[in-house]
C-alpha cells in the first residue's frame, strides 16, 4: 500500500514539475497569465522557462516578421482622379505584453492596422495628384517624355507646364510609414510596422479607358512623327541617287564624246594621208559616192557627153 502511495505521489510530482516547464524557440516569444492577468515580463529568448504549475498559463506569440496584404481600395486623389491602391506591409510584435493587453492576438491585430494603414494610405493619396503618385525612381526624364507622361494623366483643366514630380512614389510610402509609426505610438499596441509598400495602382474603368486611349493616341502620334522622319530620309536618299545618276551619265557622255571625237579626228587623218598619196584616186573615190547617192533605176539624166559629171562614164 505504501508502495502504490509513493508511486502515486511521484507520479503527481512529475505531472507539477512537467507543468512548470515551458519551451519557447527562435520564433517564439511568450507571456505568462495568471487568472487571465499578465504577470511578469515577457519571455523572448529560446529555451527553457518556468511557471507556476496549474495556476499560470503561457501565451506564445510569433518573434517573426508578419504579413498585413490589404485590400484595393478606390482613393480620389487631389487632381479628382479615382484610383484603386493596394498595399501592403511587413510588421512585428515588439512588446509581447502590450501586445496582448491591446490585440489580444494576430486577428485582432490584422483588425487594427487595416484600420491604421488604410487610413494612413488613404490621406496621403488624396492629397497627391496622379503624377505623383505613379512616378516612382528619381531618374531625370527628358522634357518631351515627361511632357508625354503628364499630357496623358491630367485632365484637360490642369495646369502641367512646370512640374516636376521625380521619386514622388518614395516620399508618399516614406510619409505613409511615419504616420502609421506615429499612430501606433499614440495607440501603444506592442506593434512596430518596418515596411509599407504599394503593390499595385489601378484606374476606374472610366478613367482606365480615357488613359489608354490617351496612350494609344500619344504613340500613334509618334509612330507618325517617326514614318515622316523616315518619307523625308528616304527622298533625300532617293535625291542623292538620281543626283549621283545625272553626274555618272554626265560623265560617261563626255568621255564618250571626247573618245568619239578622238577617234573621229584620227579617221580623217589617215584619210588625209591616204588620199594625199594619190589624188586622182581620191576624186574617183568621191565621183563614185555622188553616183550611189544621186543615182537609181528610175534617175534620167539628159547631159552633154563632155559634162564633168559624167566623165567616168563615158567611153575613152
């Protein structure tokens, strides 16, 4: 009987001792609550820890970065444009035991910074105007680029001759993070928000459709500018051929000419020296060409017999 009473206690032993033990990892951090109160400090490091068995309960909350994903929510921004901004954030308990006497837990949580973050977002948008809020890098753009861009977001009242709204993206998300960081100090609810970003920027249908048609509009324009550029080099090109084509034709004519009258120039030379070594001959040669040009089967001729043209007809 003593026996099983000894193994009774040490077993009750074991049951309390297992009790007041607690685990927490890399991952973890955790308060302890008795009847439902905090008590004590929070525990954040890993390993082992203690509380009291049965009357003590251990709340174990994430150490890890945390997701908050919004929704879209359409915003007007200050120029009277409606635009859907959808962010989102990266966020983590930095007070465990204010965390719990704020949230509770990471339902509660997500439930307050949606209302926190969407605020924020929503302030800050309506005060911007569209260009601002879709430029997003601090590179320089060129005056017609930047013209383009502004021509296409305002609408036809807004004045966008001297703007100039480089890295705006970066301020609005640097501006959401402070307020955001601001608000949850004021609320004290153990939560430190590190990163907000906006994931996407979206038009109303009304608006979407007028921006795309403006876009379309703009490209074609410079699709038009560019095949006039192009009709306007490839005439100059065609000038320059036909110019290039009148000078080759030009220059082979003249030399052509030039050879012709070198060669025309060496003919009557060697006639010169050939007829001059003989000119009886010459003028027989001559006779003979009048004849085969002024004579044919239907010529009558009434001359004298002694006329001169007929001397080398006539019978010796």
């Amino acid at each position: 009987m003593k026996k099983i009473f000894s193994l009774i206690i040490v077993f009750i032993l074991l049951i309390v001792g297992w009790g007041s033990l607690y685990i927490l990892d890399e991952t973890e951090q955790a308060i302890v609550v008795q009847f439902g109160k905090p008590v004590g400090e929070p525990d954040t490091t890993a390993g082992l820890h203690f509380k009291v068995p049965v009357l003590q309960n251990v709340i174990k909350f994430d150490k890890r970065l945390l997701e908050w994903d919004g929704a879209a929510t359409e915003i007007p921004t200050n120029d009277n444009k409606y635009i859907f901004i959808d962010t989102f954030a990266r966020w983590k308990i930095s007070n465990a035991l204010q965390f719990y006497k704020s949230a509770k837990n990471e339902m509660m949580a997500q439930s307050r910074l949606d209302d926190i973050i969407d605020g924020a977002v929503r302030d800050e948008i309506s005060n911007r105007v569209m260009a601002e809020i879709i430029r997003y890098s601090d590179r320089k753009i060129k005056v017609e680029e930047e013209e383009t861009n502004k021509e296409v977001l305002a609408d036809d009242t807004q004045d966008t001759k001297s703007e100039n709204y480089s890295g705006a993206r970066l301020e609005i998300i640097e501006s959401i993070l402070n307020n955001v960081a601001s608000k949850l100090t004021e609320l004290n609810l153990g939560i430190e928000v590190l990163d907000i970003q906006i994931k996407r920027v979206n038009y109303n249908q009304q608006v979407q459709s007028k921006l795309f048609s403006r876009m379309v509009s703009k490209q074609n324009q410079i699709a038009e500018k560019y095949r006039a550029q192009g009709q306007g080099k490839k005439q100059e090109i065609r000038g320059m051929q036909t110019q290039r084509k009148k000078e080759i034709l030009s220059g082979a004519y003249l030399k052509s000419q030039k050879i012709r009258g070198n060669a025309d120039a060496e003919a009557v030379k060697i006639y010169a020296e050939t007829y001059g070594q003989s000119p009886e001959f010459y003028k027989f040669i001559k006779t003979l060409e009048t004849y085969e040009n002024t004579l044919d089967s239907s010529t009558n001729l009434i001359l004298s017999t002694d006329n001169e043209y007929l001397k080398y007809l006539g019978k010796k």
